[in-house]
C-alpha cells in the first residue's frame, strides 16, 4: 500500500511532489477530512474563541486491537471499536496508507467502504475504512475481556483484515489497546459557514490531544483548505505547530503496557 505522504515540509504549504500525489488521489476518493490539533498551550483560549462549549459534548470511548508488537499496524491495518454515550456504536477496519487505484473491486464496493483523504498541516494520508454497526453490550463486553474479539467484527471485516495482514491475523492474539475517553463535539463557529467538529481524547497518563476538522467533497478540498486554514489561523491556532496523530498516540502507548 502507498499514497501517503509524510515527509517533513513546511506546514504552510505541500511539496510538489505531494500536490502532484494529492491532483492523483483526489478523483478516486470518496471525501476529504481536514484536521488540526491544537497544542496544549493554546487549547483554552482557542476554545473560547471559537465558542465551544464542552458540555454540549458526546462522550465516547474508543478502543483499538492489535498484537503487543503492533503486528496490524505495521502493515497499514488499524482495528477499532467505539462506544457513544446513549447511542449504537460501531467498529472499523482501516487500511491505511492505501492507494485506491490497487483495492480490489469487490472491496471496494463492499457495503459500509470508503476512501478519504486525510490532510493536517504539511502531510496527508489517503485511508480506506470498512464500518459496522455495533451493539453497545457486546462491545463493553470485549473491552471488559469478557467476549472474543473477532466476535465483535463481522466477517467481511474479518476477511479485510486477513487479506491485507500477510499471513493472515490470529484474532486470539489480539489485545484490547484502550480504551481511551473522548469528547465529540460538532458546532458552527460563527464566521465559518461549515460544521466544524472538536475531539479532546484523554490518555491514560493525562496527556491530551485536541483536534479540530471539517469534511469536505474532494471537489472542494482546495477551496475549504485554504477557508479553514485562514479561519482558524485567525482564531489563534498554531498552524505551524507539531501535529499530533490520535490513533498512533493510543497504540503507541497502550502497546507500551503490553510489553
């Protein structure tokens, strides 16, 4: 799998190698999500400058399943579960980085499979992910250990994970990584004519990471790009600013108590 791009550029701008790569991916993907972590210094007074109110928030709980070497991983493969306060939850298969034009067809028409290109200051990322629906008993249920995991993915997702997995997948070798509490919330800046959507996930060793994104239609990447940068700039975001990745952070750090 391919279409990543991480090299170290300036947040201001993509290469033109990237730009080239990113013109490639765009057609062939479903949606584009622009993402923005705000440094911890920053995270109240941007808070109050956007007008958020964190009790409008979901509560959620995430969690991730892989070996305490990250086996999936490191092959672009990320196992998720997540728990909505008084709501379904549901669990996903990602394959990422991925390069679309190389997904077979029957995956890539598989019911509940999508392409999105997730850009954040300076880099991107072109993902696919496969979502299911979840009983919110079952998944508590597997997060306490109580239930097998791989009872927890339907068996489409289960076959995506073995087709991308060289080697296949031991799912009775699989950890819970998780989970770790976060808040979702969705809100309307004024000034900013999209929905805007802020989650704050809280790590086990108290450190946070606050991240701010929007959606968009491929079509409209470059426009709301350049309008969501200006906007939050103007809000006090730091747009230059190491950006912190969620999923990485969490496997990285519940790995660690693996070992």
């Amino acid at each position: 799998m391919s279409a990543s791009s991480t090299a170290s550029t300036p947040a201001t701008s993509f290469t033109a190698e990237q730009l080239a790569e990113l013109l490639t991916l765009l057609p062939v993907t479903d949606s584009v999500e622009l993402k923005a972590t705000v440094p911890g210094v920053d995270r109240s007074r941007v808070m109050d400058r956007l007008g958020m109110d964190p009790l409008q928030a979901e509560l959620r709980q995430v969690a991730f399943f892989d070996t305490p070497d990250l086996h999936l991983n490191s092959h672009g493969v990320v196992a998720r579960a997540r728990r909505i306060q008084r709501r379904p939850g549901d669990v996903v298969v990602k394959l990422r980085p991925v390069d679309p034009a190389h997904l077979d067809d029957d995956v890539r028409g598989a019911r509940g499979f999508g392409v999105e290109i997730d850009a954040m200051p300076g880099r991107f990322v072109c993902s696919a992910s496969m979502k299911a629906p979840a009983d919110d008993t079952q998944v508590h249920r597997v997060l306490r250990r109580d239930r097998p995991i791989r009872k927890l993915f339907t068996r489409a997702q289960r076959a995506l994970v073995d087709r991308y997995t060289p080697g296949g997948v031991d799912w009775d070798a699989l950890r819970v990584l998780g989970p770790v509490t976060t808040l979702k919330l969705t809100f309307s800046p004024d000034g900013y004519d999209r929905p805007m959507v802020a989650e704050l996930w809280s790590y086990p060793d108290g450190s946070q990471i606050l991240e701010l994104s929007t959606k968009c239609a491929p079509i409209e990447a470059f426009n709301v790009a350049t309008e969501t940068r200006a906007f939050l700039a103007g809000h006090g975001v730091d747009m230059g600013a190491p950006q912190q990745t969620k999923t990485r952070t969490a496997l990285e750090y519940f790995a660690s108590l693996e070992d």
